[in-house]
C-alpha cells in the first residue's frame, strides 16, 4: 500500500482515538508502534526493533531510550516518545543527550502525530538543537514523504537524509531571514540596493529614510505583484462571459480550454519544474500555461496545437502527461512526488525536438 494511504489511515486512527489514550505508554503503543510498522520495520523483532533500549549517560546507569531502530545490526535511529497532548518541540534535551552514546545518525522526537526529525549538522556526534525535518500526520506534503521514504528499511539512504538535511536546513534559515527583511529591512540590505544607485555618502538619517523608502518599495512591489495576477484572471473571466457561446462539437471535448480558475500551488510548482528543464533548451518566455477543468496544459508558444506536458492534479493521484510520442499520443505517468518531473527530462526534451 502507497505509503501517503497508510499515513492518512494513522492519522484518522489518531484523531479517533487519541481522547482515550491518556498516558504515554498507551501513546507508544497505539500510534507510535504503528507509524515504525508503516517504515517496514519489523515492531516484534527485537533485533531490529528495540523498545526501552538501556543508554548508560556518564555515572547515570540505566538510562533508556523508547526504541532503537536498527538495520544490518548497526542503530540508525533513535525515537523518543511524549504524550499525545505533549509538544514535541519543548522536551529535545532527554533526546539530546541519548543521542550522542546511541551511535545512531539520527533521533525522533515524537507525540505520536508529529514527528521531529534531528541529527548532527553543526558538530559531530552533538544533536542539532534544531530539527532539519518535521513530519506532521495532518498535513502530508509530497516533499515530506519523498525524504520520509529515505528513513523506511527497504529504501533507507544516509547520503541521500544527510544531503535533505542540510538543504532543508539552510533553506529554512533563509526563508526565516528573508521574511525578517521583508517586515524591517536591516542595514546590510538598504545598503546593498541603495549603493547600486545612489552615489553619496550614507548618513545615519539618510539610512533612516532610505530603511523606510526600502520597506514601501518591497510592500508595493508585493502588491503589484499580486494586484497583476488578480487583473489577468480577471481579465480572462471577463472576455470569456462576452464571448457569445458557440454549438457544441461532440467530437471536442467540452471541458477544453475552460479555465478552472483555482490553480493550485501545486500545479504552479510543477509548472516551474517543467520550465526549469525546458529552459536547457529554449528561452523561457516560450513556455505558457493555461489551467482547464480538465487538466493543467503546458504549451510551446502558448500555442494549443504544441503541448508539451498537461499536469493531471485534480484527483487523489498526480500524473503528468507526457507528448514525445507526438501530440496525439499523450502518455500518462503516475507521480508520487513533484520532484519525480525531473525523471521526465529526455521525454520534455524530445517532445521540444518533435515541434
């Protein structure tokens, strides 16, 4: 079964459940033991699966982690475990210190409904304070389970975590800063764009002026943004409801070219994808879209009869429909992720060849 359905299942055997649950314990035993079933570890071997794993801290004997998860004999994760009421942001410091005599690379703190991923990117064999991923039941992004996959027995990757890890990491820090610019630009950034233009000295009320006039121009070029987009869907709709209808064509499709007039984010990012790898190639302002109810339709000069890809998201599963084999010959391929466009490159790459 596709790991997202078991997921899902967890989660509503969560929801349902958890107002009975009432200790810690129960919370292991009802939800966590499932979620490292659904991995494919095996719960009832105790070589591989170890609960209550004795972790002796300096003159502290006895000391235990909830499980250790093992693969070839050697620990590859360790997993604490909290109530389901417990945040599982606020009680790292007993995972912190279990972590660095366990020898394992990485260690999960968890309420049975969220999942804090950590391991040791700032020092060797010292758990981030941080966790690089963070695995929430209630909501499952496709990006989430492509590196939780990375942690199940049959395709577990160290190289494939630690590479995630990191990306995630710095990826996260920088949004985080990006957004603190965004709310009150800092010096270093009112000087960086201002010295591009203006040539006089910068004094202290000059800076103040210019931190204002950076904040104005970073909302107004937001809005804009926004207030364009608005226009152009409106502007769509408009010209549709004066375009007098025309008969129906039984041999068309009638849902054809209706616009479908919430493009999800996905279908935007998946966009973005396609026009990543067709840049190698063309210039990107070749590339256009146009949402239908049917599908999501990428086009070679914005032209119906030059589809390069229609992006099928309207339903449980994602499937991207792929043209190399002519216009006519569609071939769908079921996507469990967005990053598995990027498999798709050759085919993208011959469908432009074919036009």
């Amino acid at each position: 079964m596709d790991l997202k359905i078991k997921l899902q299942q967890l989660h509503q055997r969560v929801d349902a459940l958890k107002d009975q649950i009432n200790t810690e314990e129960a919370t292991k035993n009802a939800f966590v033991m499932p979620f490292i079933q659904i991995l494919g570890y095996d719960i009832f071997n105790p070589t591989e699966v170890i609960p209550e794993y004795i972790c002796d801290i300096g003159t502290k004997k006895g000391e235990k982690i909830d499980y250790v998860i093992k693969k070839d004999n050697e620990p590859i994760f360790i997993i604490e475990c909290k109530h389901w009421k417990e945040n599982a942001d606020a009680h790292n410091s007993q995972l912190h210190r279990y972590y660095h005599v366990s020898r394992a690379r990485f260690g999960v703190l968890t309420n049975g409904h969220t999942y804090n991923f950590y391991t040791d990117l700032e020092k060797p064999n010292i758990m981030d304070e941080k966790p690089f991923f963070t695995l929430d039941l209630s909501d499952l992004k496709d990006s989430s389970l492509k590196i939780l996959e990375n942690f199940t027995k049959t395709d577990y990757n160290l190289e494939s975590i630690l590479d995630s890890a990191e990306a995630m990491k710095y990826i996260k820090a920088i949004r985080k800063e990006f957004e603190k610019e965004l709310v009150e630009p800092s010096d270093e950034l009112v000087k960086l764009l201002v010295n591009k233009f203006y040539e006089k000295p910068l004094t202290a009320s000059r800076m103040v002026t210019f931190r204002e006039y950076t904040k104005r121009a970073i909302v107004n070029s937001i809005n804009e943004s926004i207030s364009i987009r608005l226009k152009s869907a409106l502007s769509i709709n408009d010209d549709i409801s004066k375009t007098p209808p025309k008969p129906i064509d039984e041999n068309i499709d009638s849902n054809a070219d209706v616009p479908k007039y919430i493009t999800t984010e996905d279908e935007l990012e998946g966009y973005q994808i396609v026009k990543a790898i067709l840049r190698e190639k063309i210039s990107s302002d070749r590339i256009a879209y146009r949402d239908t109810q049917s599908y999501f339709g990428i086009l070679l000069d914005d032209n119906n009869r030059k589809p390069i890809a229609r992006l099928h998201f309207n339903s449980a599963n994602k499937y991207i429909e792929l043209f190399h084999k002519g216009k006519d010959h569609g071939e769908k391929i079921l996507l469990n992720s967005l990053d598995e466009i990027y498999e798709s490159r050759t085919e993208l790459h011959l469908t432009l060849a074919n036009y």
